[in-house]
C-alpha cells in the first residue's frame, strides 16, 4: 500500500507539472548541444531551423502557408525585391516599415547595412569571426549600401539570380542590444535579440534554450500559439524516444524507426513529409585512391539495396539515385538511374581492377547524431556490411556532429587533416543554391570533396545568370544529370522528416521545408 501511494503522488506530480507547461512546447533536437543563438547558428541547418527562424528574420524568409508542394520565398524584412533594369548585379530591397527588435527598437536601413558589416568587413569594430561558417550564404554580395531610409541595395559579383535565397540565411539581428552587452559576441548569444516571432529567455549550454512568444511580431498571422517554446539537445534517438513517452517533451525530431509502430499504438503522433534532403556519401575525388575512378564510383552506387534501407527506416525515408529525387523538376535525364544491381556493380569493379580477390578500403567519417542525419549508426553499418560482399572495407571514424561540420570545412589533404575518403552527411537542398555551391568549382568549401566538371560549371553559371525560370530549370537539370551519372557521391536515402509528437501537440501542419514553422502550434 506504501508503494502504491508513491506511484500515485509520483504520477500527481508529473500531471501538475504537465499543467504547468500547458502553453509550452518542449523539442527534443537531434542534435549534441543547443545550437548558438547569436545569428549564426551553428550545428548544421538544425541549428537554422530552431535557432534561425523562430528568434530572427532575413530580408527574405521562407513561406510555410503551402504544404503541397516545396517551400519557397517570401517578404520578411524586405517587403518587395528587383533587379536594376540597367544593372543585372545591383538588387534593391524596400525594407518592411515599424518593424521592432526584441529589445524595443525599430529596425532601420542603417541595421541592415551594419548587419552586413559584420559578416563581409573585416576592418569594422564588430566584424564576427563566426562569419566565416555563413561565407556561403554572403558569397556573392561584393558591395552593399544604403539608398534612403527605407531601401538597401546590394550589389553582386556577377549577374547571380539566386541571390534571395542565399541571404534567406543572413538573419538580422540588433546593433542596440550588441552594443548593450558589451559589444561582444559571446555575450550577445546569451541575450541576443532579433525580429522574429519567439525570444529568447535564457541559453543553458547543454542542456536547453527557452524562447517566449515575441506578441509585437510584425506579422499578425504568425504570433506565437504558445507562450514558450524550450528546445533540449538529445543526440540518441532511443533517449528522445524514451523523453517523449515519460512526458518529458512533447515533440522529438527523428523518432528511432523500430519504435514508430508502438508510438502510434499509444496514440503518439507520427509526421512525415518529403522534401528536398539527401542522406549521401560525399567521396573525396582530390587524393589518390579507387574512388577517384567514376566506375568504382557508380559500382558502389549499384551495389546498396536502398530498398532494405527504407525497410531498416520503417518508411521514414525513400530510396536515392540523385541528390534530387526522380520526381523532381531538376533530376534530369540521367544514364543511370542507380537501383540494386550487384552483378552491375560486380562488373564495374571488376572493369576498374576491384573486387573481392582485389579489395580496397575506404575510411568514411561519420556522425553520431545531429542535423538530418537520421540514425546514423545502423544506417552505416547496414552499408558496411552491403558493401563488404563486394569487396569494399569500410572503416568508420566516428564523430559528433561538430567534429563533422568541421571536416567538412577542411579540404581534403590538408596537413594534419587524417585522411578521409568520404564524409558522410544528411544534407538539405531547399534552393538550388545549395545545389551550386556543392557541386561546382565556384562552390567554395561546400564543395568538400572537390568536385569539378567543366560543362556542370558551365550550365550551373548560365542557370545562375538567367532570370528566366524556365531557362533555369532546364539547365539545372543537365547539370544534375551528369553530376547522377559521374556519382561524386554515394546516394543512399532522401529521408521524410519525420518526427513524433504527444496527442495534445495541435495545429503543426508540415512543411516541405528543412525549416519549419512553430507559431501556429498549440500544446492543449
């Protein structure tokens, strides 16, 4: 009877806190800790996903309104955008009218100039080192200036008609509150302050960062449904499991797949969406080695059964033979359309020298957890084990997800860098941008393994100079075709974006996005 009266006061107590957090929503991430909350999250595009859009804006942001086909732009800080008619290079951005900071200020031209300051000049007091993490997304920006109190003009490097999405990643924050804690970077991420639709409360390394609703955001439609938003860094997907069904959180990214089907049966939500994400090999083509050969390349992409990947997922993900899946505008034409053949792949090893009587390692660095890697650990070692039949050795250095980051943005051959013949990453392609700076010469250090072909930089510039949708189209599409059938990467899985919530998360309608939107949900 004892025993029996401390399950009932344990159980009384866990229902008064979940009382209590009645108008909170609690976010299990995938990721090893909180994401920074500066303006420049880092963490992978998880960390723009929960510290990016719910606490800032862009000048252009991302609309979650339509479901049925993949997000796309909208106004944020800029309510209208063109091209100079004399000018392809110069874009001129009309800034969005009353908007205020977090701290109470109103955003101004100046901010936004000061804004951009901080990531491309280097001789400015409050130029961020951490920029250099976001020089994709400011690539193509050569000159910026104010034009009157309410436009900006930015001007690019060569005609670039992708720039909007680029800068949907350049989130704005307040010199104000910069200046207020001292000018320094470090402090700010501790009581930063944006324009977006939830603030932050306080930042726990490790452990959470606690957001408010922002009830003065400038758009109407999008204020908060709750009162508060806590995201809690939790790498393992059985432990977020586990956090979910003891009541600990209500909604947890990537829910372990064998535990799907018992979730459901306990009335847990379950909610899949495509959208454009790749789970990939990225193959070093800079360093000596069998895969610098495009048919050991294409052998290894023959020889996985991504059938029984999707099978091992529980239908969270579906089979991938490009970065862009089959159904989508910009597959192409490829002559190869990957699928499990391992006499295909047999011959091609064998045409390049390999084989089982002829062996070759690879070494792949791979994350434990973190941004859109899904599981990561039974997915490698599902494709050790399919690739060991064909005489390829696959050795794992496994990491977190910030040791990853951080190969990714370390060229191959680089002293002191250990050798990889691969990375392996779970990967957005939201925007075409993403597509460019990953698979051409032009792409920077996206563009790890250092891939070139002269006729994909040649259609990606020409897609990139047009302001013709259709034109795009079309030459984007060529370009993949070739990148598809010369397998600079290992295609394995587009994932769903699933994610598991308690019965009493309400309102969530799921994008087609990498990003989502948080406002109109309601815990009841």
């Amino acid at each position: 009877m004892k025993a029996f009266r401390i399950l009932m006061l344990a159980g009384a107590v866990a229902f008064a806190a979940f009382g209590a957090q009645a108008q909170t929503l609690r976010i299990a991430m995938t990721t090893s800790d909180v994401p920074t909350t500066g303006g420049i999250p880092d963490n992978g595009s998880e960390g723009g996903r929960f510290a990016g859009y719910p606490i800032y804006d862009a000048l252009v942001n991302w609309d979650f309104t339509r479901t049925d086909a993949p997000a796309d732009l909208t106004p944020g800080l800029a309510t209208e955008w063109s091209v100079d008619p004399a000018d392809p290079k110069r874009w001129i951005f009309t800034l969005r009218a009353g908007v205020r900071f977090h701290d109470g200020s109103l955003l101004t031209a100046d901010d936004i100039i000061w804004n951009f300051d901080r990531h491309l000049n280097k001789d400015a007091a409050h130029y961020d080192k951490a920029s250099v993490s976001y020089a994709t997304y400011t690539s193509q920006v050569a000159a910026y200036e104010k034009l009157g109190d309410d436009r900006i003009v930015l001007t690019t490097k060569v005609p670039y008609s992708m720039l909007p999405y680029l800068i949907s990643r350049v989130f704005i924050v307040s010199p104000r509150q910069y200046e207020a804690v001292g000018s320094d970077w470090l402090a700010f991420q501790a009581k930063p302050s944006g324009t977006g639709p939830f603030k932050v409360v306080s930042v726990t390394r490790q452990t959470s960062i606690e957001l408010e609703r922002n009830a003065d955001y400038w758009d109407a439609t999008r204020i908060p449904k709750v009162e508060k938003l806590v995201l809690m860094p939790i790498p393992d997907a059985n432990t977020r499991v586990a956090a979910l069904r003891s009541g600990q959180v209500d909604w947890i990214e990537f829910p372990m797949p064998d535990s799907i089907p018992s979730l459901q049966a306990a009335g847990f939500q379950i909610v899949t969406k495509p959208y454009l994400h790749v789970w990939s090999w990225r193959f070093n083509l800079v360093e000596d080695g069998p895969l610098k050969d495009v048919r050991v390349r294409q052998a290894l992409n023959y020889a996985i059964d991504r059938e029984g990947m999707v099978g091992l997922l529980n239908g969270t993900a579906v089979p991938a033979v490009g970065i862009y899946a089959k159904e989508n505008k910009f597959f192409g034409e490829p002559a190869n359309v990957y699928g499990y053949d391992p006499e295909k792949a047999k011959a091609l090893l064998a045409e390049a020298g390999y084989g089982p009587d002829k062996p070759f390692d690879v070494s792949v660095l791979l994350p434990t957890a973190g941004s859109g890697n899904m599981v990561p650990l039974p997915m490698a070692e599902f494709i050790q084990q399919s690739l060991a039949e064909f005489g390829v050795n696959v050795q794992y250095e496994v990491a977190d997800w910030g040791t990853v980051l951080q190969g990714m943005r370390t060229a191959p051959g680089t002293a002191g860098v250990p050798h990889r013949d691969a990375i392996n990453h779970g990967q957005p392609f939201g925007d075409p941008t993403n597509f460019y700076s990953n698979v051409t010469s032009m792409g920077g250090t996206s563009n790890w393994g250092q891939y070139r072909n002269e006729e994909v930089d040649r259609l990606m510039a020409e897609a990139f100079s047009t302001f013709d949708t259709a034109k795009q189209d079309a030459l984007i599409a060529k370009a993949h075709a070739i990148v598809v059938d010369e397998a600079p990467r290992l295609f394995i899985v587009h994932d769903l974006n699933p994610r598991a919530m308690a019965p009493n998360v309400k309102g969530f309608v799921q994008a087609q996005s990498w990003y989502q939107d948080f406002t109109q949900v309601t815990v009841e």
